[in-house]
C-alpha cells in the first residue's frame, strides 16, 4: 500500500456540487487541495451531438438516432416510469457502476447515486432554490449567515432569474443575471396569471420564474444559453452548470489536484493530527492512501453517509433520510390552441409555483412551513416516444394524437417537503468476508397516511392553480420515494454537538 499526500492539506471527496464549491472556496484560499473522484465521464456520445438546435437535428441529422436513442437503445424506456427518466443516453455514465460497487437494499425507495466527475450535478436540472428562515428553523444557520455564501457561489457558477412575486421566498440575490426567456407555452401561463393574480394569491399560489444555474449571459468564459433546447442532451456553451466546469477551473492552479478512478472506501484519524484516505484504483484494484489535515465529505448524501459509518465503524447504526416526495402530472395548455411555438427555448423549468398552507393551517406534524413547490416545464426534447406507453391507446393511434398534443404538453413537477420520522432512516450491513467495497446500504423508508393526505390535498391545491391558468392535468403520475433525487438528513445540523451531527461550520 502506497501512501501519499505529505505536501497536501485538504482531501476533498467527491466532484459534485458540494464537492466542487467546497474545493473551490479552499483553494481561492490559498490550502492545498487534493480531490479524490471516481470521476466517470461520457466519451461515446458528447462529441457526436451537434451544437445545433433541436429542431433542426431532428430535420437534418441523419445520425441523430445515435444520441436520442443510443447506439444500443437504452434510451428507449420499457416498464414503469423509473427514477432518472430524464437520463438519455450522453448523460448515462452519470450512474454507471453504481450498482456494481454501491449495492443498497432499498425495497420501494429508489434512490439515484453517481461516480460521474460532477457527481449528480452532471445531469441536474439547475434549480438552484435557496432556504428560507422558516426551513432552516432549528439549525444553527440563518439565510441572513448564508447570504455572502450564496452570492459567492452564485457568481462562480452563474444564476439567472427574476424579482418577481417568489421574492418573498427565494429572498434577494445581488449576482442574479437576468431570467433565461420564457418560451412560448410558459408566457401563454403567465399572462393568464396576470390576470388572475390577486385571486391566486389569496388561494395560496404565487408564480414566478425559477431561479436557475445557467448563465443567460456570458459569465467565466460560459454562455449565454443558446437556447437550443438542447439541455439533456448537451451542454451549449457550459450554460448550464456543471461542476465539472468548476472542476476545469481548478486544474490551472497550482495548489489544486484532481485524481480520478479512485473508489474511496474509508478513512482513519490518525495520532498526529491527520487524516489517511484509504482507496481502491478502479483500474488494477491496487489500494492507495493519502493523507491530509483534514478531510471533506462530499460523495452525495448515501455515499457519504457509507464511507463515515464504515469508518467509525458503526455498522448497524440508524441514520436518519429525508427526501421530498415528487409527483408528475402532464398537462394540456389551452392557451396554446392555435398557436404557434417559437423555436428558441431551454429545456429547463420555465416557471415555477409556491404554495402555502391553507388558511387553516394543513402543514403536518413537525413541519413549520408546509411550503409545496411546482416547477413546471415544456415538452418536446424528451421525445414523443417516452409518452406513447402512458397512453391508452394503441401505438400508432397513440403517435397521431402525441405529434398533434405534443406542443400543447408541460409537465408539472410538484415536490413536497420532508422532515426526519421514525420510518425514515439508513444503515450500513457489513458483508462476512468484510470486504468494504462489499457494505450494502439498507434504506427504509415510508410515510404515514396523514402525511400522504395531505400531499395529495396540496398536489389537488396545485393542479386547481394551473387549472385556472388554462393548464388542464391529464393525471398525476408517482414514480415513487426517492425519484426526486433530492436526498439529506443523514448527519444533521442541529446544534447539539451529539454524535454524528454537524455544527454550523
């Protein structure tokens, strides 16, 4: 076992978001950072897109099957709706090998783990939606504390949005670019909306403009977006963010150090105030360690959440998880009939929709917000295909009508809050051979039937919204816990100083 670092202060693991900030702010501050990834990328299918419209490689590209289809299929979905969906193949390797060397025994959870260089955040969908106050309650931070940080990221990675009626919950941010444009299906929305705001209002509904990590003009030698509608397929002009682009960043200084296929499996405080990270190369499987003053955590929530407990030892230990519950429901505009969609778009959340509790009150048990939130996209560069088995009609009967519905399309996401309950929780099982890279991760996870109506009385409250903005749901589609990919909880901030919490640092 070889080991190094002697010349390093800080091991970073893991290249998503957190990860990528985390290096980021370390390095701008002059520590040695040393970063630690699996780091899978795609090399198949990124150099065969071109940096075309949609539109126009669907009319004019005769290799376009390769890329929206994949050369072996795999981006043609069978079965029931799956977590990830939104995964085509150029953004596969986002979980490639994950269920190789990160078993987990979930039951009807279906969590979404990465080893891509970006992590997770090499195919997210860029909100980028701060805490309020009231979410942040019984945590040691307030939005006020968070507030330069935010602007810092915000610079380094580029935000766009608007100061509009959702100001009252995302807050202010002084690095805001202007809101990407609205395509013309979400301005059908929001002139309804502007009719119908006061009424709106006082149900509880507020809608605005998502705030978003892409640049709607250029920023760090990135952008502007080229409105190609191109987003899950491609990355026009590093727009969109992706930690990878801060990653690129780091490499031109001297005092940052990125190492890929590495598969870190613990690590181990030592007598003289240092940190050993033992890891396995993906490539011959030798085992390396490197040493560090410090070290931080960043692998995703499960992942990180695996290589602490496996490292302290605490197999069969409960941590807590939380993840909001996401329901879909696709929706016919009518304010499109008749209308024509212009051909410049993005294929990000075009608008996004906060609702409060009802004047009653119908937050439940231990939440102190009861905040539900809509993002609601456009429907066209997913392919019409993906559509045709929730359809109850026969296949060629069913591609008729999805062409003619097709620009009538968005898709309402509705995501609800969660909070840590006795039936929410993860732990780690250590194999017989005690082989580390052999640990299944257990999760369980349910909510109760209170918590469940109340969700479906918030996603009714939701869908009347759009209903009275001309936006009709055809049915709310659940692809299950975890499908949100949104995931925390595992080692809280509470403020205790207990046992496997975080302070305010």
């Amino acid at each position: 076992m070889r080991i190094f670092g002697e010349a390093t202060d800080v091991i970073v693991i893991g290249s998503g978001p957190s990860g990528a900030q985390a290096a980021a702010a370390l390095v701008e501050a002059g520590v040695r950072v040393l970063m630690l990834d699996y780091g899978n990328v795609d090399e198949t299918y990124a150099p065969a897109i071109p940096e075309k419209p949609f539109s126009l490689l669907r009319r004019t590209d005769p290799d376009q099957h390769r890329y929206f289809l994949g050369e072996r299929f795999e981006g043609v979905p069978f079965g029931r709706v799956r977590v990830g969906a939104q995964l085509t193949p150029p953004r596969l390797h986002v979980s490639a090998d994950v269920e190789r060397l990160m078993p987990i025994a979930a039951g009807a959870f279906g969590p979404t783990e990465s080893l891509a260089l970006g992590g997770l955040g090499a195919a997210w969908g860029a909100g980028a939606f701060p805490f309020s106050d009231a979410e942040l309650a019984g945590m040691p931070l307030t939005r006020g504390e968070l507030q330069e940080h935010y602007e810092a990221v915000a610079e380094r990675i580029g935000v766009s949005g608007a100061r509009d009626d959702l100001r009252a919950f995302y807050g202010n941010l002084e690095n805001l670019q202007n809101a990407l444009p609205l395509d013309t299906c979400a301005e059908r929305v929001m002139d309804a909306y502007a009719h119908r705001r006061e009424d709106l209002n006082r149900r509880g509904f507020a809608l605005g403009r998502p705030w978003l990590a892409a640049c709607s003009r250029e920023h760090r030698g990135r952008g502007p977006h080229p409105l190609h509608d191109m987003d899950f397929w491609s990355d026009g002009r590093k727009a969109v963010y992706r930690p990878q682009w801060t990653i690129e960043e780091l490499k031109e200084r001297d005092n940052f150090t990125y190492l890929a296929r590495r598969f870190v499996t613990r690590f181990k405080e030592t007598d003289n105030c240092s940190v050993e990270v033992h890891t396995r190369r993906a490539d011959d499987q030798s085992e390396e360690t490197y040493r560090a003053r410090a070290v931080v955590l960043a692998a995703g929530t499960m992942s990180t959440a695996r290589i602490a407990l496996r490292s302290l030892g605490l197999y069969e230990t409960r941590r807590p998880l939380v993840c909001n519950t996401y329901t879909y429901v696709p929706m016919i505009n009518l304010g499109m009939l008749g209308r024509r969609c212009e051909d410049a778009r993005h294929s990000l959340s075009q608008l996004s929709a906060i609702l409060t509790p009802e004047a009653q009150g119908s937050a439940h048990a231990g939440s102190p917000t009861g905040v539900v939130q809509g993002q609601m996209y456009s429907y066209r560069s997913l392919l019409t295909f993906k559509l045709l088995k929730e359809a109850p009609l026969p296949v060629k009967e069913a591609m008729r009508v999805m062409r003619a519905l097709t620009p009538l399309f968005a898709i309402l996401g509705i995501h609800h809050e969660d909070r840590p309950t006795a039936g929410k929780y993860l732990r780690l099982r250590q194999t017989p051979d005690g082989d580390p890279t052999a640990d299944r991760l257990e999760i369980h996870y349910e909510i109760d039937d209170d918590e469940t109506a109340i969700q479906r009385r918030n996603e009714r409250r939701m869908m009347s919204g759009f209903r009275r903005l001309g936006c009709w749901p055809i049915k709310a589609v659940r692809p299950g816990h975890g499908s949100s990919i949104h995931y925390g909880g595992t080692f809280p901030m509470d403020g205790s100083g207990g046992e496997l919490t975080c302070d305010d640092d």
